[in-house]
C-alpha cells in the first residue's frame, strides 16, 4: 500500500500530456471479442482498470500482446469462454461491458454484477432491458447474471432507455454490432467515448449512425475484421490538470487533448477567472489572479460532466463568495467533503446539493481518497494547500490516471509515493 505525499502551494508550469481515456478504453477493449482478426489499438491508458480488463481477457482465452505501454494488440478468435471470474469483474465497473461483446460474440453470457466507484445505486436494468429486446433470457442469479440467446444470435431492436445511460448505450452497442437486423437506441448517451466506441467498430467493418446523438442506429453485420485503432485523449484527466491549475495557479500547456470536449469545463473555469487558450490539439490553463466562485450542475454530455464534479469542488474551496454545486447524475458523489473539511474547506452538502463558502486558503492534512475522482480532488486540494498532504487509499486513483504522481512532479508539484508501513495500513493507522 502507498500514499501520496504533497507540499502544496507551489505554481505549476510546463506541458502535460493526455494520455488515452478510461472510459473509452475499457469499452474498445472488450469490443475486441466481436473481431475476426488481430486488432492493434494505441493510445491505451496504463491505468489499473485497462490492466484488470485485459486480465479478463486473457482469461476468457484471447491472445493480448503488449506491443509498448500503451499499444495493445488483441486476437479474440481462440476465446472459448463465456463466464467472468466474480473476483476479477467485482473490481470494476467496465466489467458490464463483457456481457455485450460475449453475448454479441456467442449469443451467451455469464458476468457477475459490475463494481467500481461507489457513487450510491449504480442498476444496470437498462442494459439488460436492451439485451432482452434483442431475445437474449435474463436471469440473476447466485451473484450472476446469465444472458443468453436461445437462437445464439440476438437480433435488432428498438430500445427507448428510461435514463440517459452511458454504459447502457455503449452495451448495446457492443450487442447490436452483429446482431440481425436493425438496432435503434433511442435517448441515448452522448459522451465522446460513445463516438469513440462507435468509430472503433465502425473502422472493423460494422455499420452504426447516430453516435454522438440521441439517436443511434446499428445495422448488424455478419462480420468485423481486424484493423488499427487510436482511442481518444481523456476528457476527464484533462480537465483534472486544467483544475489543477486553476487551484495552484501557474500556467501549463495541456497536449493532446479534443479541445471541443473540454468546452464545458473551459467555459466553467474561465467563469472564474482562469484564463484558457486553445492552440490546435493543446489548451494553455493560466492563473494568476483571485479565483470567483460559480454554480456548477453535472450532466450528461455536453453538460458539466460528473467525473469532473469533486475537482471543481476543490476549486471552488478557494474562490472568493458563494458556490452551488448540483450533481444531477449520481446520488452520492460527496463523499469527500468531510476530507475537505480537514483542509480547512467551508462546504455543507445536503442530498444532491453541496454550498461552497471559498476561504482565502486550505492547509496541508491527512486525507482519504474514497473514489477515483474524489482522490484526483483530494490531489488538486492539497497542490494549493499550505502545508504536507498525505493522500491514502491512492488505488483508487491509479484506476483511472496513467502516472500523476510523474506528471505533477515534471510540473513543478512537490509529490511524491510512499510505501506505508504494512504495521500501519493492517492496524488502521494509516489515514481514511
Ligand atoms: C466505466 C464508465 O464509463 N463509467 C462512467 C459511466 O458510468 P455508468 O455507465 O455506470 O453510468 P450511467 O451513465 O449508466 O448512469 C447514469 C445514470 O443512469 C442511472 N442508470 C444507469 C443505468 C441503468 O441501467 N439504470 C439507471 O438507472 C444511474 O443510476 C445514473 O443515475 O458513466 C457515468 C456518467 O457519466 C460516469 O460517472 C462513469 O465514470
Ligand atoms: C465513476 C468513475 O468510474 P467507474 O464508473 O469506472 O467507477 C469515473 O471514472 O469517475
């Protein structure tokens, strides 16, 4: 076990690189299982969360050849299982999208429910309801779901989702790219990795239109074939370091970015007072001035995103007046906030809705990172901070950030890892 260890209140300054987003990757992966042929796909993240879908890969039997750090080549034509270990999917939630490839591959499927941050209820009803439109047989059992065609082929459908579903709409997709006939998602997700995933399959032969729009529409084919494939930069790691900036002050070049992905965050930190300017495929994040507090809602896309919500919060610990914060997607996504309390924060949460009082500075403490993001919050705070921050529980974070530790220290942040002692972490002494 390690921890993150920071002195903040030191500027940043430099250039940054994106690596490949998360949230596209453990999509595209999977969808590899539907391809007849070598799939060689760049850009791959060097997250936990890509190292835990390719184990499971390899345990259903495909060929994963490492080609460098972040290029993966992928043959799925000797995959002869169709059950996922419990202890493998338990530890992610992208497990969910096995049960779209292995039931559009086989007609078949036996995947336990997914896991992966707690933000409160987190169904997958609309994901199954889809696969059921397409003839697949539900059941839930014994910790399982099994999903299986009694044709061994799904066929097309015209699925309404109830709620606006990233992962629902990213599964069907993945069951409707061979099915027969004609798939219609409607009110889909809009998410760049939506696209992304659709560009991937689109580029090994399938036939989808619409992504990126609430209404998708699959044309099933007979078969893909193998090719190359570049996932997208991360919209999320990007906008982390943007609000790294904007707490820390300094100004970094960020690269290798989609700046139009980013529009609902820029357009945020400049309503306070973050100065951002778009070179190409690079932003330039400045500030030097006082931060002025806003009101944020999370959304689906182009809304402010929800993976976004606690770095922002950690920037709006520090901006002078009153911020409202409102989460529209989650039920629980402030978990955090008595860790901000700890830093000298002035933030009272009820329900959905957090108040943000800005203070004038946070101080360095001992603090938990209870989720993936509200750790990369706990990091955005404790680079302001005055004083040592110690940031525990940091697994949680390397799910979804290829090296932040390297990356913040090459812009001038005093961060480093350190082991905890095993006495500690196994006594509870350890903080969080
Ligand atoms: C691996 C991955 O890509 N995770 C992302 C994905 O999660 P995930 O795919 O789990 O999130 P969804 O977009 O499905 O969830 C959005 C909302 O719909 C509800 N819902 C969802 C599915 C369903 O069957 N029934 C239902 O009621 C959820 O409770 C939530 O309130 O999108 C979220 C919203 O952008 C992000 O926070 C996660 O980082
Ligand atoms: C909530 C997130 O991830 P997951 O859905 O994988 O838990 C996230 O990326 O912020």
């Amino acid at each position: 076990m390690t921890k993150y260890v920071i002195s903040g209140g030191k500027p940043l300054h430099g250039e940054v690189e994106i690596s490949g987003a998360k949230n596209a990757a453990v999509a595209i992966l999977p969808a590899a299982l539907l391809v007849d042929g070598v799939c060689r796909i760049e850009n791959v993240p060097n997250i936990s969360d890509v190292t835990m879908i390719l184990g499971i890969m390899r345990d259903l039997g495909a060929n994963v050849r490492m080609i460098n750090q972040t290029t993966v080549e992928l043959d799925c034509s000797h995959v002869y299982k169709q059950n996922v270990p419990y202890e493998l999917a338990r530890q992610i939630r992208a497990s969910y999208y096995l049960i779209g490839a292995l039931l559009g591959r086989f007609g078949r499927a036996e995947v336990p429910p997914p896991g992966g941050c707690d933000l409160g209820v987190r169904p997958i009803d609309q994901h199954l309801k889809g696969f059921s439109a397409m003839g697949a047989e539900i059941q839930v059992e014994n910790g399982f779901i099994y999903a299986a065609s009694p044709t061994g082929r799904l066929h097309g459908a015209q699925i309404y989702l109830d709620v606006v579903s990233v992962g629902a709409t990213m599964n069907i997709l993945l069951a409707a790219a061979l099915a027969d006939g004609l798939t219609i998602i409607e009110n889909a997700a809009k998410e760049p990795h939506i696209v992304d995933l659709a560009n991937f399959l689109n580029s090994m032969g399938a036939d989808i239109m619409g992504a990126g729009t609430d209404v998708i529409k699959v044309r099933g084919v007979e078969k893909l074939r193998g090719g190359f494939y570049s996932i997208i930069p991360d919209q999320i790691e990007a906008g982390t370091y943007m609000t790294a900036v904007a707490a820390a002050g300094g100004e970094v070049r960020i690269n290798n970015v989609i700046p139009k992905h980013l529009d609902c965050i820029t357009a945020k930190l400049v309503e306070m007072g973050v100065e951002i300017q778009e070179d190409g495929d690079a932003l330039i994040v400045r500030r030097s001035g006082k931060l002025t507090s806003t009101n944020v809602k999370t959304m689906p896309y182009p809304g402010f995103p929800t993976d976004m919500q606690p770095q922002i919060a950690a920037v709006l610990c520090l901006a002078e007046g009153t911020s409202i914060l409102n989460e529209g997607v989650w039920d629980n996504r402030y978990r955090y906030a008595d860790e901000f309390r700890r830093m000298g924060a002035n933030i009272q949460v009820n329900g959905k809705v957090a108040v943000i009082e800005g203070v004038h500075a946070l101080t360095g403490a001992p603090v938990c990172a209870c989720d993936l993001r509200a750790g990369a919050a706990m990091i955005v705070a404790g680079l302001a901070a005055n004083g040592i921050t110690e940031i525990d529980q940091v697994y949680h974070i390397e799910r979804g950030y290829e090296g932040i530790v390297e990356k913040l220290a090459k812009l001038g942040a005093d961060i480093h890892e350190e082991a905890i002692p095993e006495e500690d972490w196994r006594s509870g002494n350890s903080v969080g």
